[in-house]
C-alpha cells in the first residue's frame, strides 16, 4: 500500500475518532451521565464505561498511527533489500 493510502486512512481514523470523542463527550458524559444514579443496582457497567471509553478511543487513534509509522518503514526496508540484491 502506498504511503499516500496508508495516510488516507489514517487520517479519515483521526477524523472519525475525534467525531466519536466528541459524541462521547457532548452525548454521555453531558448528558445522560448526569442522569445515572451513583450508587444504583446497575450503575457499575456505566462508571466502567466512563473510565474505558477514552482509553479506547486513544488506544484505537494510536494504533492506526503506529501502523502508518511501521508501514512506511516496512516499505523502505523492502526497497533497500531489493537495491542490495
């Protein structure tokens, strides 16, 4: 894949990220986590939810950069090889 592609990706993955983010942020935790009772029954899969959802978010955003990073150097790698042989 060319580096122009790999990119492409990426950065349609930030955009789309920074967009879940947003919603994340402006949606749950603005308002309908206001709303959860604290100490309910049911109110544990929620604070879970609050504490993993932007670890996932950025965890998801540095992986797709990691592997535009180890693509292109994948890439140079297979040119210098070929160059030597």
């Amino acid at each position: 894949m060319a580096t122009w592609q790999r990119l492409g990706i990426a950065v349609t993955w930030t955009v789309a990220l920074a967009i879940a983010g947003i919603l994340y942020n402006e949606v749950f935790l603005q308002s309908l986590y206001p709303l959860i009772d604290q100490s309910g029954t049911f109110s544990t899969p929620i604070v879970w939810l609050n504490r993993i959802a932007p670890i996932v978010i950025l965890v998801l955003l540095v992986a797709v950069w990691v592997w535009v990073v180890a693509g292109a150097v994948q890439d140079e790698r297979s040119v210098d090889a070929r160059r030597v042989r």
